[in-house]
C-alpha cells in the first residue's frame, strides 16, 4: 500500500551497478550506490515505487549525502 496515495500498485526495482552508479550528486563520479539516500546502497539500487503517484515509498526528507559506501 502507497503511504502517500494509499493505493496497492506498487513495483519494486533491484539493479546491480557494480562501479559504474552515477548520479547528479555525484558530481558525474562513477562510485558505489551512496546509501542514505532512499535507493539502496553499496552495488545495488533496490526501491519500491508506486505506480499510480510516483512516490518512492520511503521516508523523506533525506539528508543530502555525498559520499559513496565502499565495499
């Protein structure tokens, strides 16, 4: 169930990154998935979304991070 729409249509996304993660607050830098963020971390993005609004089903605000998890 979304906790912002309330309604069940939710995707879960797993992707494998290796080193090769790049992000706008990475400066364009290929790195680990920084954890933190809400996306995963360390060579994997996993997150679940919903389909109806678009929310990533979180808690957010975030922190902003900038360094990347090392493993």
């Amino acid at each position: 169930m979304c906790i912002s729409c309330k309604k069940p249509n939710i995707m879960r996304v797993v992707a494998k990154c290796g080193d090769l993660y790049c992000g706008d607050h990475a400066k364009g830098e290929s790195s680990y998935v920084p954890s933190g963020l809400g996306i995963g971390g360390g060579d994997y993005i996993d997150f679940k979304l919903c389909l109806n609004c678009g929310q990533i089903q979180d808690k957010f605000p975030k922190e902003p991070t900038v360094e990347s998890e090392e493993e």
